[in-house]
C-alpha cells in the first residue's frame, strides 16, 4: 500500500496531552521515528529529558487546551517553527469520577472544557493550516467505550462520544481537501488516568454499594504500558486512506464487538414497539 507520504520525509506532530501517558508515548515514537513534535501540555516539566535527548526536533510548547484563544495561538507558533504541521493528535484530556447525581455543574463544565471542547479548538485551529496544504492528519484520541454509558465514569464517556460524533462530522466536511480525521479509540491503558488525571466526586453514601461492585468489577490491573499501542499510531499516520474510526486493543475490540452485538438484540426485542410510529 502505498503511503501518503515519502517514508524518507520527516513528519511535524502537534500532540496535546504529550508530558505523561499516551501522549508521551506517542511523542517518542513519533521522535523514535525521526519526525519533530510540538508537545503540548499545562506542565511541560516532564518533557525535559526528552528535550535534551532530542533538542533540535522536540518542542515543548505549555498550553491549556481549554483556552481557545491560547489554542489558536499555540498552533500559529507550532507551524511558524517547523514549517507546517502534517500529525495532530488530540489527546489531552481527563476523568471525572463520580456518579451523574453527584457531580457539581463546575466540575461537568470544566470536564468538557478539556476533553471536548479542547479538542474542538485545536481541530479548529489547525483545519485552515492543513487544508492549505492539501494534506494532514487528525488523530482524536477517543475510547473504546464512548458507544454506550457505564456507571461512575458517564461523563467521560459523553465527552469521548461526543468528540466521536463531531470527528466523523468533521472527517466528512474536510477529506475533500486532502485531510483524514480517525476516531482512535483507546482500549485501557497505564497512563495514570484514573490517578493523576482524575477528579473525584463528593462521593454520596446511596452509591456505595455500586462503587463497590464497580471496583470488584474492574479490579487492579491498570492496564499494559502505553508505549505498546504508540506502534498502531504510527502505522495509522502512515495509510493513505485511513479509517473513520479505530479501536486499539485486541481485548478492546472484542468488547466493542460484543457491545454491538447486544445493542442489536435490544433493538430487535424491540423493534415491534419502534414500528408502531411513522418516520
């Protein structure tokens, strides 16, 4: 298959979320591979060591995603520095952890604001740039659990869903300029999501007999290493007519299969009562 690139041409990213966990890992290989990498983070401390291992093709860049107008501004820079941009990866984001009925309205809008909207303002930003250029590639990283809710955790699956719906929308608006957008849907992985990334919940008493079955359910395993799923991002950059949307993981394609398979059922065991009405 042949790619849309020259294999020999050295490839810019723009990767949000790169300072720990899959973002990280994907800036490594991304360097690993010979390309250069804007890596965007609101603590870019973490990246020092990597700058000093690679200082001419790694750019540290601090932002917050959920600031449109530093989005925006950040993304001039990026292209100003390395010529254009070719890979943008969003992958900035975090976990709200809580029940629907405890989460405070500020910690809802302040969830969005970063995995959704962030998302939204990067891909914003950089449609113009790589639409002149007639060529680029979105990456948003979503999860492999965005098709349907789960308990405790229902607003990060909104988010990712809704980053999912706006992602196809946008695949659609703008592959005609030479711009592929995937849905890359992440199984789970050791990135310290539900650690450092998560904000918690006033945890209300009603529920703890579900947090508990929730916990037995999901046990210790954090998950295998991140820098296992950076090969698939790689080889997803380099196909010149990539998918809408992928899972990664082979656990977590199995589950997502399953997921299908029984929403299917139910709208089946249903389907008499759908029928009832026009349209």
């Amino acid at each position: 298959m042949k790619e849309w690139f020259s294999l020999s041409d050295t490839r810019n990213w723009f990767i949000t979320g790169a300072s720990r966990g899959l973002g990280r890992a994907f800036a490594e290989a991304a360097l690993s591979a010979g390309d250069r990498v804007v890596a965007a983070a609101r603590d870019v401390e973490p990246l020092a060591e990597l700058s000093e291992k690679y200082p001419d093709d790694l750019l540290p860049m601090p932002l917050d995603v959920s600031d449109r107008r530093a989005v925006f501004e950040a993304v001039e820079r990026a292209a100003a520095a390395f010529g254009r941009l070719d890979v943008v990866v969003n992958n900035a984001g975090g976990l709200l952890y809580g029940m629907v009925e405890e989460a405070t309205e500020q910690q809802v809008r302040d969830h969005f604001d970063v995995n959704f909207f962030g998302a939204v303002w990067v891909s914003q930003a950089v449609i113009p740039l790589l639409r002149a250029q007639g060529s680029g590639r979105v990456l948003q990283i979503t999860s492999m659990g965005s098709g349907g809710g789960m308990a405790s955790v229902g607003f990060y699956g909104a988010g990712k869903a809704a980053l999912d719906s706006f992602s196809e929308a946008m695949a659609m608006e703008v592959e005609r300029f030479g711009v592929k957008v995937t849905s890359v849907q992440m199984g789970g992985y050791a990135t310290g999501l539900f650690t450092a990334g998560t904000t918690a919940t006033a945890p209300d008493p009603a529920y703890e007999a579900l947090r508990a079955e929730l916990a037995e359910m999901w046990g210790d395993d954090a998950g295998p290493d991140p820098s296992t799923a950076a090969p698939v991002i790689m080889k997803l950059a380099e196909l010149p007519d990539p998918p809408r949307r992928l899972v990664v993981g082979g656990n977590s394609f199995d589950l997502v299969q399953e997921m299908h398979r029984a929403r299917g059922e139910q709208y089946r065991a249903w389907e008499s009562l759908s029928r009832l009405a026009p349209g």
